[in-house]
C-alpha cells in the first residue's frame, strides 16, 4: 500500500492516535494530584501486534501491570464496510490485521475480562457506522458492558470548511441522541486539527457550542491537543463536565504541528515525539488534575503503536500509580 494512500486512509483507523505555554513545561513531581485515580486504563491500539499475536496473553500482562479498564478501536463484526476496507487497505502497512475483538466473540471477550478483573468504558468506532450501523452497539453493550461509544476522528473530507464543522454539530446532537436511546453515551475523541482560528473563530469550539452537553461528551487527547497549539488544561476547564475521557501520552520535546494539524502527515511528524507517561515535558500532574476537578472519569493510556510496549507501557502506569 503506498504511503498516500495509508494517510488517506488513516483517518478511520486512529484510535486514537506543543507548545509554548508555560502552564505545560512546570513539573510538580513532589505532590501527589492522583488520589482518586483508583482506575488506569489502556487503549489498545498502543499494542495491536502483541494482542493479535495472543490476545489471552497480552491482556494478562497488562492486567500484571495493574491495567484495569480497555478501551478497543474497531471495526467489529458489525461495523460498515466502508470501516472494514479502509482497515483491510492499511492492513500491510500496519503490520497486522487484528483489530476489534481480535478474532474472539463478545462472549470470550467478556469471559477474558472477568478472568483479569478488567472493564470496557469506551470502545472506539468511525462515523459511518456510527450514522448507519448504531443499534449494534445496543447489542454489544449487553454483553461487554460498555458506557462510551467514541469518535476517533472525522474524516477528512468532512471537516474542510467552518460550515462542515457545524453540520457535524447537528450530526453529533444526532448520533448522541440514537445512543442514549440504546442506554449509551456519543464522545468525541480531538486529534489536534480545528484548534487555530479560521476567520476569527475555532472550528472546534464552533461544533462544540453547538452540540448539547447532554448527548455529545468529550475524550481528551492531551498529546494531539497540545501539539494543535491548545492548552488541555484551558479546554477542561471551557467545557467542565463533558471531558468524561482522557487519553494520557506523553511528548519530547514540546513541538507545535507543523500547519494547522489537518492532514495525517502532520501528525505522522509527531508520532517520533511521543514517549513514555512522565518521560517528556508536558504537565502530566496539572492536566490530570484539572481533569479530575472537570469531571473526568477515565483514563487511558495510549502511546500508539509503541514500540517494545513491555517495557513502554509498565513505564507509564508506574509513573501514574506513583506519582
């Protein structure tokens, strides 16, 4: 698969996937802003190969690591086509195929998650089947238990005006409404792009005043965040109450993207920065701690694709739990 074609692509497979503001670059090492974070969880597109490989045997390590709550990306057996295609054409690219329930059914996924003591609040899927294809999740929830249905980004050719970004209000307001009916809960997962001024205003926050805080909730990505020239700590507290989600990675150095953070080859330039959970130079503490104080109540680690996540991923939720 050319390189093109994979970041065209990219944009309905990332689970997921800065700055010079001060409040980011202070460490506070000494003073504990955890004590009620009795739950770290993970995404799982952070070790993809490995769960391919023995889905059994990577949910055991992280459980031995003190993991307690997975958040998954798609697609499911349920999800579109069009989600399944755009997987299957990156599928030589990523180096596995993997993905979803990783070959298992609901129920071997639900007996695997009693085995470790693990829950699942969020599971990751794309727009179409998000519009289309809803009323699956009912489905799943019954048996895996799962609060958030979370959008990891939007697509490209559906954010490339103001007026794109407050259609896709009105399409949020939708689809948060379909899944409260399902005894669910529509996040939206950022990743960086929408944060610089267009005309005098943010398309982010454009959407955002425009969707109704009690259907459409918010992920975090403090990385993707940071790395669009936002503050997280800002944004916590602009829209306390509906950040339910965090995904925690970490960055060295501090790096802006290089334009307005709209295409996957920008962020593809970050993902070299991205390091282990109190390795870098972001405010882990401050941010986690605004988090909490604006109704935050889950927290992944995500360090995507990471490279040896053995040792990356213990690295981090050490870092958390000791804090």
């Amino acid at each position: 698969m050319k390189r093109d074609d994979f970041i065209k692509q990219f944009g309905l497979l990332s689970a997921a996937g800065v700055l010079g503001m001060e409040q980011l670059i202070a460490h506070s090492f000494t003073k504990p802003v955890m004590d009620t974070m009795d739950k770290i969880g993970i995404q799982l597109f952070s070790l993809p190969a490995l769960l391919e490989k023995d889905f059994k045997g990577g949910l055991q390590m992280l459980s031995k690591m003190g993991y307690t709550e997975l958040e998954l990306f798609g697609p499911y057996p349920y999800s579109s086509e069009s989600a399944k295609a755009g997987w299957k054409a990156a599928e030589a690219f990523l180096g596995f195929s993997g993905s979803g329930y990783f070959g298992l059914s609901e129920q071997e996924v639900k007996g695997l998650l009693k085995d470790h003591n693990m829950s699942i609040p969020s599971m990751h899927t794309d727009l179409d089947t998000l519009e289309n294809h809803i009323e699956a999740f009912g489905k799943a929830k019954e048996i895996l238990g799962f609060e958030y249905i979370t959008l990891p980004a939007i697509p490209d050719d559906r954010r490339k005006s103001m007026d794109d970004y407050k259609k896709m209000a009105d399409i949020f307001n939708s689809i948060g409404e379909n899944a409260k009916k399902l005894g669910l809960k529509f996040a939206y997962h950022n990743h960086g792009y929408g944060l610089n001024e267009v005309d005098g205003q943010i398309p982010f926050e454009v959407m955002m005043d425009a969707t109704d805080p009690d259907l459409v909730f918010l992920e975090m990505d403090i990385f993707w965040t940071t790395a669009g020239r936002a503050n997280p700590m800002e944004y916590l507290k602009k829209y306390s109450g509906r950040y339910h989600l965090l995904h925690i990675k970490d960055m060295k150095p501090l790096t802006y993207f290089s334009g307005d953070g709209s295409d996957m080859q920008q962020w593809m330039e970050l993902f070299p920065l991205m390091t282990n959970v109190g390795d870098g130079e972001m405010d882990i503490n401050g941010i986690i701690k605004t988090a909490q104080e604006n109704g935050a109540k889950h927290f992944f680690v995500e360090q995507d694709l990471v490279q040896d996540p053995k040792t990356a991923l213990k690295r981090s939720i050490d870092y958390l739990k000791t804090v």
